[in-house]
C-alpha cells in the first residue's frame, strides 16, 4: 500500500505475507504537487506497480517502477486532465498485455484510456463506455 503524508512524503507499507505489515519505507518526496496519485497496476507490462501523478495544472505522468521498490524517470503523457473528475487504474479493456486507465469526463461520460509501454506513452480516449459517472465521488 502506498500513502502521502501532507508534507509530500511518499510511503510504502509492504505486506509481509502473513496479513500483516512490514516497516513502512519512505520512496518519494515532493509528491505535495499532485492533486491526483493513481495507482494503475502493471502499465507497461515490466511486472511492476507503476503509478501516476497529475498535478493541478492537468499534467499527467507515469512512474515506471525500477524494480527495486522505486520508480524510474517519469513519463510525461499529456496535459489536459484536469477536466477530468476522476481517473483510475483499470485492468486490460484492450485486450493487450497493458493495463489501462478510465477518467470521468465534464459530460458524466466515462471514457478508456489505453496505455502502452513506457516508451509509447498513451493511447485513446476510447469511449464512451459508460454515461452518469458523474454521480460518483471517487473511482477505485
């Protein structure tokens, strides 16, 4: 499990395999600029957890994880999602070996974005998938 502190700190809290936990490792600082931290699951199909960040001007990035409980360079993938009330993680609707990402647009209107290696950045909007969204207050 990840968690940010108000100070931007960003901590891991592993599992230890028992149902318990392992002592939390601080793996970021300065993550007090995203408004918006998402957890996508595997993004790039590295075996990793990547995450995204999008600040409050509507930047929004990937972190690739490294492999050793950190994260590579981020990936800047665009701007513009702001608009967006909520974005979440998603398994595969593309049917690809990456994961994907769903934003509730400013209609109510659920829309995919698929993501492809951290190389090739993201691809979409697809969608709509789904109309109403908007009656939610957050996507997990």
């Amino acid at each position: 499990m990840l968690a940010r502190d108000a100070a931007g700190g960003l901590f891991l809290y592993p599992g230890d395999g028992e149902g318990g936990w392992l002592p939390r490792e601080q793996v970021g600082w300065g993550w007090q600029v995203m408004n918006k931290i998402i957890t996508g699951g595997d993004m790039n199909a590295d075996g990793g957890v990547d995450i995204f960040g999008r600040d409050q001007y509507g930047y929004l990035r990937q972190y690739p994880t490294d492999g050793e409980g950190g994260w590579e360079e981020p990936v800047w993938l665009g701007t513009g999602w702001e608009t967006f009330s909520e974005v979440a993680g998603l398994g595969s609707s593309s049917h690809t070996k990456y994961n994907d990402l769903v934003a509730v647009d400013p209609n109510g209107d659920l829309v995919t974005y698929a993501t492809g290696a951290s190389t090739t950045g993201m691809y979409g909007p697809y969608g709509p998938i789904g109309t109403g969204w908007d009656v939610f207050k957050e996507l997990l």
